[in-house]
C-alpha cells in the first residue's frame, strides 16, 4: 500500500533554500539552520519547525549554514565573499571572516573551536575561534571551487568536494592531502555520519557509501532520477534522497531497496538531512520551503499525531491511517 | 489661544499613541507558530456556527446568489 504522508511545511524562505543543518540533542531539544539565497538564514526548533529567528547581516545569497553540536553558535558561508559566525542564542554576528570569494562551506569542529570553510577560491581554510584574528591555516591542491568541507575522523582529518570532481581526503596536522576520488562527473553532495566513518556522496542519479578513512566504496545504489543530497539515518537502516524530480526518497540501506516516495516540493530539493534523533527527515527547496517528514509515518511523534478511522467519520476508509500534523493544545 | 489648542492636540495625540501602545503591550504573543496555529483552528472551530464561510447563509440575503434570468410579462 502505497504510503501518504502531510509533512510539516516551513514557509519564510522567499528564494531557493540550498543548504540545512540539524544541531545536536540539547537539553531543549535540536535545532534546524537553512540556508537561503535571499540572504537570511533562518534557525528553527528542529521537531516542530517553529521559526526561533532570523541571523540578519548577510549581503549576498548564503550557501551554507550550520550549527554547533548544543546549538550555541551558528555559521554561514555567502556569496558576500564572507563566512559568519552568529551567537544562535541572541542572532548577534559574532565574527565576520573576509574571504577573495564566494564562500561555499562551512564546519565547527566538535568542540566549536575551530572553523573550516571552503568556497570559489579553491581553498580549505581552518580557523581559530579562541584567535580569529590571527590568519587561517590554508589548504591548497582543488583545482575549481570547492562545494563541500567536512571534519572526518574525529576532527583530524577533512573531506572536501569540489567542482574539479574530485573528493579528497586530507590530514589535518600535515595538512597534506591523503587520498583522492575521482567522478566522471560532479558530486552534488557529501554528509559524512561518525558512528561508524561512513560517506554519503551523490553525482548523477547514484547514491553512494563509503568508508570515509579509507575512501573504499561500501556500496552504490541508484534512484529513479538524479539526486541532489542525500542523508544516512543514525541507526543506519535507511536513507533519503531528494533531487530533481521534486520527490523525497526513502530506502532501506542493507537492502538498497526503494521503501517510499514522496511528493511535496514545488521544486528541486537541494537538501536532505535526518535530524539528530532519526524521527524525521527536513528537505530544502528550490520552492523556498523546507518540509518536514515522518521517518516512521503513523507515529505520534512532535505535532505529528496519529489519528484512527473511526475518529474521522466519513474519511476514506480504505486509507489505515491519516496523519494530519495534529496540533497538541 | 491657537497654541493651547495645538498643544491640546497634542496631548490628545499622545494619549491616543499610549492608549495604543497599551492596547498592543497587553496582547498575548505566542512565540511558536505551531502553537499559534492550533490556537487559530480551535477558535475556528469553537466558532463555527456563526462563521458563514462554514454554516453558509440564507439565500435570500446570499448578495451573491445565481441571477436567474428575468421573464417580461
């Protein structure tokens, strides 16, 4: 039976959302950044996607957006040739860092000391929070701009994506690089899971996993049209991908087999992350709008709420269960 | 006597901008829209009976009933 799902509509976006990014559990919950190309990222409680506020200060189209594991400090990466880093308590811009171009990535650490950021200018750079003044460790070697940066390997070494369809693997204290995979074509996406030092890119119509220490493919799996991101659940039984058909795919991962689809978006979806607890999935548009989807549909988890045939009435009774997000009073 | 009138007009305005301001300070605000939304369905719901957009309306005060066509005796 073919599943239905409402999914939790986060409108305030008015250009293509292009980048999310879950915090941690916190003691209030988990937190949702996106990222926009109207310049204003937005910082959103992750399970209801209440909108906490807006990080304002941005000039150009912001790339890329995250937030720290307890959700205290927020980064972004713009097309104003600068990344920011933003008190995600108060909205203040704490730091703004110059870069020579569009700045396409950015990453804290795990102890958020330390910021990785990449962009058009083909360079990785490493700076100190505790120092930010000082100039930052840069990583040359990717020969076209650099669409991804990420800390692998317990902050000791860096994957980086770029347009020269490479992804290399670098070591953070040499700062050499250590390995590299080369596509026919260009990666649209990359997630890196560290239970587990698992690699999630995607280029073309293809899903694939690999080991991110190693780089040895895991596995590939290919989806019915091509796919923009893609995201690993936490426990690792599933995995989701949306791209340019508009549609969020669900797959189970030791079987590769596709479990559902969804549809939704008005767009291309940019971005799809599973949050931090694995209950639900948030995808970016290029409708402007991040949707919010049951990874178990039918249960009752943050406004979702499963509502029985019988406390419809006259609904379809050939539907087993209608989930409407049903707002708790 | 015109400047005691446009400073009694002033006074005026500036009790109505207080009457306004204490008017918006004592509004309840909710800060998640989650909640604001079910706030906004359940007074929808409490008041359906008197919401013609739910229960419709007489078609004899309906002002935008189907014309039927007009017979010339």
């Amino acid at each position: 039976m073919a599943m239905r799902q409402t999914p939790l509509t986060c409108s305030g976006h008015t250009r293509p959302v292009v980048d999310l990014a879950f915090s941690g559990i916190t003691p209030y919950g988990y937190f949702l950044i996106s990222a926009c190309k109207d310049g204003k990222p937005m910082l959103r409680q992750g399970d209801t996607g209440d909108w906490i506020g807006t990080f304002l200060g941005h000039k150009g189209a912001v790339w890329g957006a995250t937030l720290n594991t307890d959700a205290t400090k927020a980064a972004t990466a713009a097309a104003d040739f600068t990344a920011k880093v933003w008190d995600a308590v108060s909205g203040d811009e704490v730091l703004t860092l110059a870069h020579k171009h569009i700045v396409k990535t950015v990453t804290f650490t795990q102890d958020s000391n330390c910021l990785l950021t990449a962009g058009n200018d083909k360079l990785l750079r490493i700076y100190d929070l505790s120092n930010p003044e000082a100039a930052p460790l840069e990583i040359a070697g990717h020969t076209s701009a650099i669409k991804k940066a990420l800390w692998c390997n317990n902050d000791k070494q860096i994957l980086s994506a770029a347009d020269d369809k490479t992804i290399r693997l670098w070591d953070r204290s040499s700062m050499e690089e250590v390995k590299t995979l080369t596509f026919d074509t260009s990666v649209s996406s990359m997630e890196y899971v560290a239970d587990g030092e698992i690699l999630v890119i995607t280029y073309g119509k293809t899903i694939a996993f690999y080991n991110a220490l190693s780089l040895d493919l895991i596995k590939t799996v290919e989806a019915p049209a091509p796919i923009n991101s893609a995201s690993l659940h936490p426990e690792k039984d599933f995995f989701v991908a949306g791209g340019e058909d508009f549609k969020l795919y669900k797959f189970d991962y030791s079987t590769k087999e596709e479990l559902e689809s969804y549809k939704g978006h008005f767009g291309p979806v940019h971005c799809v992350r599973f949050s931090p607890d694995g209950e639900l999935y948030a995808s970016g548009s290029e409708d402007g709008t991040l949707r919010l989807w049951q990874t178990a549909v039918g249960k009752t988890y943050g406004l979702w709420k499963c509502v029985l045939p019988e406390d419809l009435g006259a609904e379809n009774s050939e539907q087993m269960y209608t989930l409407a997000p049903e707002i708790k009073a | 006597m015109s400047g005691k009138v446009c400073s009694s007009n002033s006074v005026i305005q500036a009790q109505k901008l207080v009457d306004q301001l204490q008017l918006e300070a004592s509004m309840e605000r909710i800060k998640q829209i989650s909640l604001t939304a079910a706030d906004l369905v359940r007074y929808c719901q409490d008041h359906r009976r008197s919401d013609p957009l739910l229960t419709g309306i007489a078609a004899s005060s309906n002002p935008f009933k189907d014309k039927k066509t007009c017979v010339l005796l």
